[in-house]
C-alpha cells in the first residue's frame, strides 16, 4: 500500500500540462465582459473545516474557481480605476509560475545561484534611474520604508523621523519598531511638505513622499535642509522615473540616501516585489548584515527567506524594454488626464485638485462618495479621506481602463443623467 502511494506523490511536483491547461481555461473562463456585472458571492463555498481527504485536481480547480477566481475583484477590466493594484502582465504571471515552480530561496547561494544573480542584475539595472547604486528586493513598501530608516538609525544615529502627516502609515510603524521619535510636519494645501529650512533637523531623518497615498501628491524633493538622512518613499510615483515624459517630477530624488518603491504597484508586478535602494549600499548592507551558522552568504536586511521577485520584472522588462515601460506609465498617466477632464466639464461634480501622479480624487456635488462606490456593479472606485469629507478615488494602475465606462458607471450610481 505505501509503495503504491510513493509514485502518485512524487507525480505530483512533475510538470503537468493538463493541469495548467485546466487552469488557464477556469482563468480565462473568469473574466466578465465588460457590460456585464461582475457576479457578487458573500462567502466561500469551501468546508469549513480543513478536509480529511483530498479530491481529485481538476476537479479542486473547478470548487476553487467558483469559490475565488469568478468573484475575485477584475483588475485588467474596463472598470477598474481603484487601488494601486494593476493588472499584472502575461509575461509576469508566467515567470511567477516558473519562479512558484522552482521556488528558488535567495537566502541560500546554492539553493538560488541564478536567483541571487537575476536579484543582483535587476537592482543593478534600477538603481541608477533614482542615482543610488544599489540595494536588494523586499516583499512591499512597508518594508522597503523600515528598512531604509534603521539604515539610518544604524548609520547615522538618527532618533526622529519627521514626515508630512499626508506620508503613509508605514512610516509610524518603522518608527515604532526602530524606537524613534515620530515628527507628523504639515504639508501645503496639496499635500505636498517641503522641509523647512529654518529647523533643526540633527538627529532626524527627513521621510518624504513622491506619490502619496491618498492624492498622488510630491513632496519636495529639492533644496532640502541639512539632515542626517534623506529617505524617499516613491512606494507609487517611483516607476515615473522609467517615463521619458514625466521622470523629472522625480527630480531630486538622486540626493537621498534612500529611496524605496513598489514593483506590484506602477510596475505592473505580482505582489511582493518592491525595492529598497541606497546611494551607499555597502555601507548599508554592512550595516544590516547577518551570518549564522547554517548561512554560506549573510543574511541582509529584515527578510529571511526571500522569493525571487525579480523573475517576473527581469521577464517584464526583458519582454518591454524601458520604453515599453514608458509608454505603459504615460498611457496610464493619459487616463487618468482623460478622467480629470471628464469631471471638470460636469457641473454636478468636483475634482479634488490637479491629477499629478495618475490619482484623482473627485466627487459628485449632491451625491455621498461612499453610496456611489457601494452601488457600482461594473465598475470600481476607492475611497478616500480628506479633511473629513469622503471622496472618490480613482488610480490609474489599469492598461485597460476606460475612463469614459468608469465615469459613466459613476453617473449613474449617482443618479445624474
Ligand atoms: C506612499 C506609500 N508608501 C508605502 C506604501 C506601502 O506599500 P506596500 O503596500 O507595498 O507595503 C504605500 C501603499 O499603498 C504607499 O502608497
């Protein structure tokens, strides 16, 4: 009985093309046309306790598919201008498959020789648009944010952290596990903080935000005061830095000492690919370097054992080029122009402010935000806070949307003709 079983297992991690055969159709199955609402399922139709036995794969696939993949929010889809969460590429998921596959761990050199390599190289390709000269892969901006601020805790002793109050939460969070001081600093009217030059700024790291959260909004990034560490969050805006028409609102960047963003965000990535990269990162990664007995390389930063995210970006670029990036990144930008436009022509709307990065916030006049949001079928909408007023916002992360199918989604959840 038991020797029976042993080949069935180990079929199970050979290549089965029927299976992924299978897959592909439920996932192309999937996708809602555009004039249809998307199906609305509350729960999941799974047990609710873990199954004694197993069933058959295709037939799991099936369960799981009407479970998760026809109900899932549709990112690619007309639609869509919501989240900071695109659509990722074919080229992308492919290499994701290929990379679940292998599931190489960069922590160990012989586990991933290739992967550490790949690692290296596309840190190596990136670095320089945003004048560092190196830096590793972490799984988002989070981290990307808390490991940029103990470099400077490590390096220079910081003890504060002054950031605008529009800056994201993981800002708070680094300082609450680094044990530094949190300086919450007012911005301008739009959202943008420009440190003041009149302050001390000894022991401080200036934290700022090209792209933040709720607006898209930069701070400023040049003629910045004297400060013992500059870190930029480019968590969205970075990959701006990649467009041949819009790289100079990043202008300044190549002063900090570190710069972080996120690849699964305006790069088009599956989640966990982001990058934290320094102007010095010997002296970084010296600074946050572990050995340990069953280690042959040293661990740097916070991530044990890593991924390699950089497969799908290596396929991604490989596959576009910078220019095929560019011109994603200004189509994207376009949309979201397109939009901007669409709500300034209408009297019963208003635009928050101008739409620099890809994100407008905007909301009908007579109408609550978050009414409209909850009745879109076939389209989707965030939200956001400002000032205590809920808005509408709308990112543009989508190669597919269709600003004009979204705005008219939105005319009539709102009721206006
Ligand atoms: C400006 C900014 N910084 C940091 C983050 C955190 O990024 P992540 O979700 O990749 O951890 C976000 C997420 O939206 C963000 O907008």
């Amino acid at each position: 009985m038991q020797k029976a079983e042993i080949p069935s297992i180990h079929q199970e991690h050979q290549v089965d093309r029927n299976l992924v055969e299978h897959a592909l159709d439920l996932l192309e199955a999937s996708r809602t046309p555009r004039d249809e609402p998307v199906p609305l399922k509350e729960g999941l139709e799974l047990p609710e306790v873990m199954p004694e036995s197993g069933i058959e794969a295709k037939k799991m696939l099936d369960e799981l598919a009407s479970s998760v993949l026809e109900t899932s929010a549709q990112l690619h889809h007309p639609g869509f201008m919501a989240h900071m969460d695109p659509p990722t590429p074919s080229v992308a998921w492919v290499a994701s498959f290929w990379q679940a596959a292998l599931n190489q761990n960069l922590l160990h050199p012989d586990v991933a020789p290739k992967a550490r390599f790949l690692s290296e190289r596309l840190v190596s390709w990136i670095a320089p648009f945003f004048g560092m000269d190196g830096g590793h892969f972490v799984p988002g901006s989070t981290v990307s944010n808390l490991t940029a601020l103990w470099a400077a805790r490590e390096i220079k002793g910081v003890k504060k952290v002054a950031a605008s109050k529009m800056a994201h939460l993981s800002v708070r969070k680094a300082a609450d596990i680094l044990g530094l001081e949190y300086l919450a600093m007012d911005s301008d009217p739009l959202h943008q903080w420009h440190p003041d030059s009149d302050s001390d700024w000894t022991d401080t790291a200036l934290f700022l935000t090209a792209g933040t959260v709720a607006t898209g909004a930069i701070d400023h990034l040049k003629s910045l005061p004297s400060a013992p560490w500059v870190h930029v969050d480019a968590a969205w805006a970075g990959p701006l830095r990649f467009s041949n028409q819009y790289a100079s609102l990043l202008d300044g960047v190549e002063n900090a000492d570190s710069v972080g963003f996120s690849a699964h965000k305006w790069m088009y990535q599956p989640k966990g690919a982001a990058l934290v990269l320094f102007r010095d990162s010997e002296t970084a990664h010296q600074a946050m370097s572990y050995g340990g007995g069953y280690l042959s390389a040293p661990n740097i930063g916070l991530i044990g054992s890593a991924p390699a995210s950089a497969l799908p970006l290596a396929a991604t670029l490989l596959h576009w080029g910078r220019s095929g990036l560019s011109d994603h990144l200004n189509a994207d930008m376009n949309k979201a122009e397109q939009l901007a436009s669409l709500i300034e022509e209408h009297p019963d709307f208003e635009i928050w402010g101008p739409c620099r990065t890809g994100i407008v916030v905007w909301k009908p006049k007579h109408f609550p935000a978050a009414e409209v949001r909850s009745r879109l079928k076939k389209a989707w909408v965030s939200l956001t806070q400002i000032d205590n007023e809920t808005w509408l916002r709308s990112v543009a992360a989508n190669p597919g949307a269709d600003p004009e199918f979204v705005f008219q989604q939105v005319l009539e959840a709102a009721n206006i003709r």
